[in-house]
C-alpha cells in the first residue's frame, strides 16, 4: 500500500501591512486635496478694480467662462475654477447674462453667484447725440427695468431726480449703464446725472483760459452743438473752434443742427431755406448766442473739445460728404469750399 506524501502550501506573504500603507496614502492624499480645494474655493479671490462687469454668454462652456472671469479682474485659476464648478455640480446650472462684482468674493461664492443668476444684470446704452425724448424712448423700451418714470412729465421727472425747473436735455451722461434687473429707471437717471455733473465739473475745472462762455452748462450747450456737427472724430477741436471764434466775434453760430432741433416733430428730414428763416430760441441763425439748453447728449470729447479749441481763425466748416469737414477763414474761401462740394455731391 503506497503513501501519499503531503505538500503544505506555501502560505501567501502577508500582504496586510502593505494594503494598509496604500489606503492610508490615498487617504491623506484624498485630505490633501480636499484641503487645498476647499482652501482655494473659500480663499478671497483678488480683484483688480473695485467692481467688476462681465458677461456670460449664452451657450459658454465652464471654461470659456472661467476665462471671462479671469479677464474681467477676477483672479480665478481658470482650471481649479472650472473643476470647481463641475465636482459641486454648479457647472450644469451657470445662467448667462450681465454680473456685477462689488465686494470681496470667494471661488465658491462666485460659482454658487453664477448657478443662482441673482447678480444678474442689464445694460442699458445711453448714447452720444441722442435728445432727451429718445432716451426716455429706449428707456420705456427696456425690459429689465422698474418702469417708474412711464406716466412722468419730464419736468415731474427732473423734480423727482432733485433737479427742479432744469430741462432735462444733455444733462445725462453718456455711457452704457450696468444694472441689477428689476432696477428703477428712475435710479438709473440718477446715476447718469450723477455722472455728468461729475464729468462737467472735471472739465470745466481744467479749462482753457479766456473762452467766451460764463458757466458749465454753458459749456454743455455748446458741446451738444459739436456733438451733432462731428462727423469725424478729429474735427472735434476744430469745429469748436470755428464756433468759439464766432461767439468771440459775435457772429451767430448758424447751426443747421439747432434749427433741426427747434423745429422738432416739424422736421421732415430735410432742412430749407424759409426753416432757417422761421425765427425759434433754438435758430442760431435767426438769433445771436447759445441755444437756451443743450439740443442732445454730448460726450466727454465734445466737452472737452469745447473747453479746449483748436487755435485757429477759422469761421467756417462744410461736410466734405465723407464724413469729414472742411474748414475755412473767410466767407470767400467758405463760398468756394460749398461750391465745390455741393457739386461733387450732386454728381
């Protein structure tokens, strides 16, 4: 009868101690990162100005919106914020639309502000030339505001804004105006009055000596005027010039843009011979001096045109029909310039 002999298996090392030092490593690595998440999301992001627009575009991934952020001034790390987004599930919920920044946030207060969309703001463009009426028109039109002004008369308006017995016409600056939706328009108002108050007092401070004009709002009157003759950006200085040596020399400032503006609903898109003749406070050709107020927004380089003129002797401009002017010293020399591009233009 023959024996089996018996094997003993070999017994597998034991693999305790290193299982145990891996977990342990991914363990405090899973800490380390999650700490240095939460320490970059709850950690002030830097802010290069104190408040700070931007715009999320409809349809933008997580990424093209960390980089708009961080071009706007808000230091993110365009890739730590995007995972950021994605692993707290905000990413899926960012809501496109206009944001405002204006005191000091965190990476995880400004994915939680874009997944909320309750920062979310309007523009509203307030451009240079337009009157008073198609402010109030664009206004009236714009969907993201409070409509508290709709039944006000302008001079009810004005009264509301602290600005009682003013015309209204020019004294809102400018610019395109960032909003919270839901906004009063009539808060909307304030801030562009606001700033050109502000804008006039910088320019008229910094004024070029011996101008023939008394006051700021002076100053605005006549900057209306150039806003609506400029054509061309360079000719800026050089129109106000032509219409500061004129109120130097008491010659009228024969303005078709002022007579255009007196006529009001009256204008049919031309201008002819008997609406310069037909005398209104605003005809600087029938009347000497300034218009009694502004005729239309004007901008900052209107106003500062004005302030400080080009110097020539120049009393005369006619629109070359590009755009651009041309400008001269005698009637003569005017008469021919008018010939001349009366003519290129009938061709």
């Amino acid at each position: 009868m023959s024996r089996k002999k018996s094997r003993k298996r070999a017994s597998p090392p034991n693999s305790s101690p290193f299982w145990s030092y891996l977990i342990v490593v991914v363990l405090l690595a899973a800490a380390l990162v999650g700490g240095g998440g939460w320490w970059y999301a709850t950690r002030p992001l830097v802010m290069q100005q104190p408040v700070i627009d931007f715009e999320v575009a409809r349809g933008a991934s997580m990424r093209q919106i960390a980089r708009t952020v961080s071009e706007a001034g808000i230091e993110v790390e365009p890739t730590l914020f995007t995972w950021l987004a994605r692993l707290s599930g905000h990413a899926v919920h960012i809501k496109a639309g206009s944001y405002r920044v204006d005191k000091a946030i965190n990476a995880w207060e400004l994915v939680t502000l874009l997944s909320s969309g309750a920062n979310n703001y309007g523009d509203f463009p307030l451009i240079e030339g337009w009157t008073f009426a198609h402010v109030r028109q664009s206004l009236n039109a714009e969907p993201d505001v409070a409509h508290d002004s709709l039944a006000l008369t302008d001079a009810q308006l004005m009264e509301k804004l602290g600005m009682s017995g003013v015309s209204p016409e020019g004294m809102f600056a400018p610019d395109t105006y960032s909003f919270p939706r839901g906004s009063a328009d009539i808060e909307l108002l304030r801030r562009a009055a606001t700033r050109m108050q502000k804008i006039l007092q910088e320019e008229w401070a910094g004024r070029q000596a011996d101008l023939p004009l008394k006051t700021p709002y002076e100053a605005l009157v006549l900057a209306s005027v150039v806003e609506k003759e400029t054509g061309r950006a360079d000719d800026r200085p050089l129109i106000a010039s032509v219409f500061v040596n004129r109120l130097r020399t008491g010659m009228p400032l024969q303005s078709d843009p002022t007579v255009i503006y007196g006529m009001g609903e009256k204008y049919s898109g031309n201008l002819h011979k008997h609406d310069l003749q037909a005398d209104t406070p605003f005809n600087s050709y029938t009347r000497g001096g300034l218009p009694p107020t502004p005729i239309a927004v004007a901008g900052v380089a209107a106003l500062h045109a004005v302030l400080h003129p080009a110097p020539t002797n120049y009393l005369y401009f006619v629109a070359r029909g590009d755009g651009s002017s041309e400008f001269s010293s005698t009637l003569e020399q005017h008469n021919r310039a008018v010939a001349r591009y009366i003519k290129a233009s009938r061709k």
